[in-house]
C-alpha cells in the first residue's frame, strides 16, 4: 500500500515537474519572440530599469545614467511596459513560484513593470516631451485602470514638459476609479498646474 502511495505521489510530482518545464519553455518563447530593445553598455533598458527595485543606491544612479544615454530611443520600450499586463500563464507562473521551491521562473508582476516603466520617464524627465502625445493617446484609449493610472504618473513624472497632458489629466480626476483619479491629481500637481485643479473640481 505505502509502495503505491509513494509511487503515486513521484507520478505527480514528476508531471508536475514536466508541466513546469513545458510552460516555462512556452515562456521562453515568448521573451524570445519580443522586440528587440535599444541597450547600453550591453544590457537591455528593461535590465537597467530592473535596477531600480534597488532604491536609492549606486546601482541607481547607474541606472538612470543608462536610460538617459538611451534617451529617446527608449520610448516605445517604456510605452509597451507602462502597457503590461499579467495574461493567464504569467499570473499562474507567479502563483507558483510562490507555492514551491523546486523550481522558480523568472516572471515580473504587471505593476512592477509598470512602475519601472514611470521611473523610467523620471530620468528622462523633459527629455520625454516628444513623447507626451503618444501617452495621452495610451491614456485616453486604455480601458484599464492600472494602465492609465501608470500613465498618469508617467506625464507627473516628465513634469512641466508634459503639459499638453493637462487637459486629459483634469479630466480624469472625475475618473470613477480612485488609483486613476489620484494618478491624475499627483501628475497635474508635478505639472505645477495646481490652479487648474482647483478650476476643474
């Protein structure tokens, strides 16, 4: 009987193992399947921006020194992170990474994406103006909060070189959704555009 049960349970654990190989392979091809992104001194602008999780380090100076050296040749990379979502397989990844120990696969949540994405844009900072149209037309358009709320905090952190947002960013604090609404507030308030948001209330 324990014979069978433990053979049983090296059954599942072997296709459990053979099921993990497989998705993360699927994975794989995904990454590999992506765009190539515009690097400095041999690493991508996603691995810089990793850097950032770090907090105010040297690491992070090192950082924002890439992006800026990168400068406009990272917009598009910024814009599609600041449009991450987690689809299924990537919130199941997640899960199970958190679940065992056997086996951990390489996947960044959506929101941590997208905030490397907003801190991002602050290095570049005025920089980024030829870039403020394309994040509007994202804010406008998104039907997702967390999205739009991380676009809102990417025109804040641009600053008055974002500006033409103003008018999309007023709006939005009518917004129905809270993170949206207080994105937008922060961002007009980093726009030095405060006397707008007193107008519009």
């Amino acid at each position: 009987m324990e014979a069978n049960a433990s053979k049983t349970e090296a059954t599942k654990r072997r296709r459990f193992v053979i099921g993990a190989l497989a998705l993360g392979l699927a994975v794989a091809a995904v990454c590999f399947a992506l765009p190539r992104q515009p690097a400095y001194e041999g690493r991508s602008l996603s691995a810089w921006l990793a850097d950032f999780d770090l907090g105010r380090s040297r690491s992070h100076e090192r950082a924002e020194r890439a992006v800026r050296r990168i400068g406009t040749n990272g917009f598009a990379t910024l814009a599609n992170m600041l449009r991450t979502e987690d689809p299924a397989w990537k919130r199941a990844l997640i899960k199970l990474n958190g679940k065992q120990s056997l086996l951990h696969f390489p996947v960044t949540p959506a929101n941590s994406v997208r905030q490397r994405a907003v801190l991002g844009y602050a290095a570049l900072g005025s920089e980024a103006k030829a870039h403020v149209p394309v994040l509007i037309q994202i804010f406008e358009s998104d039907v997702s909060p967390q999205v739009r709320s991380s676009v809102a905090s990417a025109l804040g952190a641009i600053g008055p070189e974002a500006k033409a947002a103003v008018p999309a960013l007023s709006k939005a604090i009518h917004d129905k959704n809270a993170d949206v609404k207080q994105s937008a507030l922060m961002a007009l308030a980093n726009i030095q555009m405060w006397g707008d948001v007193q107008r519009v209330r």
